[in-house]
C-alpha cells in the first residue's frame, strides 16, 4: 500500500511539472530504451547522443545502474525522472529533494551557499551549513560540510578519459538527532570536468544512514568527448 501510494504521488507531480500528458509520456517513451530493473543500463555513445533529452545514470546503493531523464529546468533546478516515477531534484549538482524513494529528502536550507556552485574557490576553510528535512518525521538537522579538492583525476568513458577535478566533501550532523544513531559522519564526492567546469559525475549519499546515490551525466559526458579528442574546449 505504501509503495502504491509513493507511485500515486509521484505520478500525480509529474503530471503536474510536465503540465501535459503527452510531454510526460514522451520522456517514459524515452527511457523504455534505457530502463532495466535488472541489468545495468550500458548504451552506445550514439544512442545516448540520439536520446531527445539528456540522460542521468544511477546506481542507488546496490541496484543496477538505471537512467533518468531531464524532465525539465525550472528555477534553478534540474528535475531527473526514471522510469517508475522517481525524481532527483538538484541545484547544481546537488541533490535538494527526492520523490518515491524509501526516506524522502523534503528540503535543503541555504543552498545558495553551497560550495560546489563554484568549485574552483574552494579552500581549507571552505565549509556550509544547512538544515535539511526528512520524509520519516526528522527535521531541522544542521549539517556541516568540509571540502578538499584533488586535481587530475582521470575518469573513462566510451573507451576515452576525462580529466577531472575531484571535490571530496566531508560532512556531519551538527545538531541532536531524534533517534539513536552511531553514525554522524559521512562524505560525498564530486567530479567536475577540468577544461570546462562541468559536472560529470557524483556520488552522494544523503544522510550517514542512506544508501548512496551513483550519478553519471552521460549526456554530458557524450558532448565533451570530442572537445576532449580534438582538444577544444565544451561550450
């Protein structure tokens, strides 16, 4: 009944942020290509170049690797759908908001000052505090996060590299918890394409008690590869 209930949910906000049926079942038509529940999504560079909105992968904690699509830009936010009605909200990387997961993330607090917005700042003192909501009765927490930086991380992809810059983002809870726990700490990583900015790939885990989330822009990733085989720059 649960789950039936998360399905209806989030049914009923796609439907709304698409605004029209047919858009919406234009991005499931999409994603029937891409969606496995039980094999990891491995498409072609031309299939993915092809795919009439980007492409997101994701591996939630030990599932197969699945594709969401951009279902749209609004307000500053990148709204990720899958293929059973799930959604990642993010602002510039970072995921403020889930729909249909397990423990849905409800809200971020200052993420205007979110330290992976411009990356290339960052500094030992670098840090960020939020408060963060949770579907499952927590909220208000305080969230304290360090980062540091690590450049020329090479990733492959299609059989070419990228070289990256790697942010590591050390995080904690800052504040009393409503339930007994032994974890407080955690991390998050961030790669970000050297010669452009652009994020390629996170991974992110949402509370020291959720299972992580894997994202890999493949869309993304398929526009720069030229720029890297030629030598120019992504714009």
């Amino acid at each position: 009944m649960k789950t039936a209930i998360k399905q209806l949910i989030g049914g009923s906000i796609l439907l709304a942020l698409t605004g029209c049926a047919g858009t919406y079942h234009s991005y499931l038509d999409t994603l029937k290509l891409a969606f496995s529940s039980n094999d990891d999504v491995n498409l072609s560079l031309q299939q993915v170049k092809a795919a009439p909105s980007d492409l997101l992968y994701v591996r939630h904690g030990e599932r197969a690797v699945a594709a969401m699509a951009l279902l749209r830009l609004e307000a500053g936010q990148h709204k990720w759908v899958s293929a059973d009605n799930a959604l990642l909200i993010m602002e510039q990387g970072r995921v403020v908001r889930t729909v249909g997961f397990e423990n849905d993330l409800l809200y971020v607090s200052n993420t205007q000052s979110d330290q992976i917005r411009d990356y290339k700042a960052i500094n030992p003192a670098s840090e960020w505090l939020r408060l963060a909501d949770w579907q499952n009765g927590e909220y208000g927490y305080l969230i304290k996060s360090h980062f540091t930086v690590q450049a020329n991380q090479s990733l492959s992809f299609f059989g070419q590299s990228i070289n990256t810059t790697l942010i590591t983002e050390q995080l904690s809870y800052d504040s009393d918890s409503n339930f007994i726990r032994f974890d407080n700490s955690w991390h998050n990583s961030f790669w970000f394409d050297s010669a452009s900015g652009t994020l390629i790939k996170s991974v992110q885990q949402l509370s020291p008690v959720a299972e992580p989330f894997e994202m890999t822009y493949i869309s993304r990733i398929a526009r720069l590869l030229p720029a890297v085989t030629t030598g120019a720059s992504d714009e």
